[in-house]
C-alpha cells in the first residue's frame, strides 16, 4: 500500500508514533461467487486482498472501489459490508507505527481484466476459493464472510 501524501504530512511532524488510521479491504468476486481477485505485493511479495486508506473526505466505499480499479484495473461495485474490526498494531520496516480500523467489503466485478495496474503488486490474478495461495488467517475469514450470507461481522472485545 503506497503511503498517501496526507499521511506522510502527519509523518512529518509525528514520526514513527502510532497513528490509527481508517482502512479498506475488498473482496472482489467474480460472478458466480466462485473466484476471487488478489494481488501479489510488491512491498513483501506475499498474495493479499485489495486494500488502501480513504483520502480525507472520501467515503469507504467509494475507495474500496477506487483501490480495486487503481492496483488491477478491475471496475467493481460494492455489494455490501462484510466485517469491521480494529487490526493489531503493525512495525513497517521503516518504523512507522499504524493500526487501522478496517471497513471489509464485499465486491463484485463488473469489467475490466486483470492485471497489474500500478507499482504497488509484482502480479494480479483471480484464484478459485477452494485453491487460494498462502493468505494470512485474517484474509481468509474475509473471504468466508463475504461469501456467506452472514450479518456484518465485528468484534465485541478489545484485544
């Protein structure tokens, strides 16, 4: 995920402090439910879930839809809110400090092909769910809830 200019701004002054930050992931489905879009990353090479951070003023939704199309210009529209959770606390290799407040939805593609779009993946595929590459635990649940007809999901406890 390229840092946004708003938040190297704060950086400046903040340093390498803990900053919690508003999040998106999208679950880009195919039609039938039964593919999923991901993008290898260039920052760790590990496959993972579109994602980004809204510019300020931007709602979630708006950007889930606007992160899928900019990393594999892949049009999608938002079907609904799968999860909303507080991730853990993460280190970047620099220092940087964040935690995010993550907004998951549940997206299907409407157009466009697959490929990589900008500097932020090394690939771009559609996967089907039952034959993922390695995903983090986290990922995976995401993935499960937005294929099921479950109520948003969201924690109750503070970790």
């Amino acid at each position: 995920m390229t840092t946004p200019d708003f938040i190297r701004a704060v950086r400046a002054t903040a340093g390498h402090q803990l900053l919690f930050l508003p999040g998106v992931t999208a679950v880009v489905l195919d039609d039938d439910g039964a593919r999923v879009l991901l993008a290898r990353r260039a920052d760790n090479g590990r496959w993972s879930l579109i994602g980004g951070i809204p510019e300020p003023g931007e709602q979630p939704a708006v950007c889930a839809v606007r992160e899928v199309y900019e990393e594999t210009a892949v049009e999608c529209v938002v079907e609904r809110v799968v999860l909303v959770e507080t991730t853990p606390p993460l280190t970047y290799p620099n220092g940087d400090k964040c935690q995010f407040m993550d907004t998951t939805f549940r997206c299907r593609a409407v157009g466009g092909r697959a490929r990589v779009n900008d500097d932020e993946s090394l690939e771009v595929d559609w996967f089907p769910v039952d034959a993922l590459p390695p995903l983090r635990p986290g990922e995976l649940f995401r993935i499960e809830q937005a294929r099921a007809d479950h109520p948003t999901w969201f924690s109750t406890t503070s970790d």
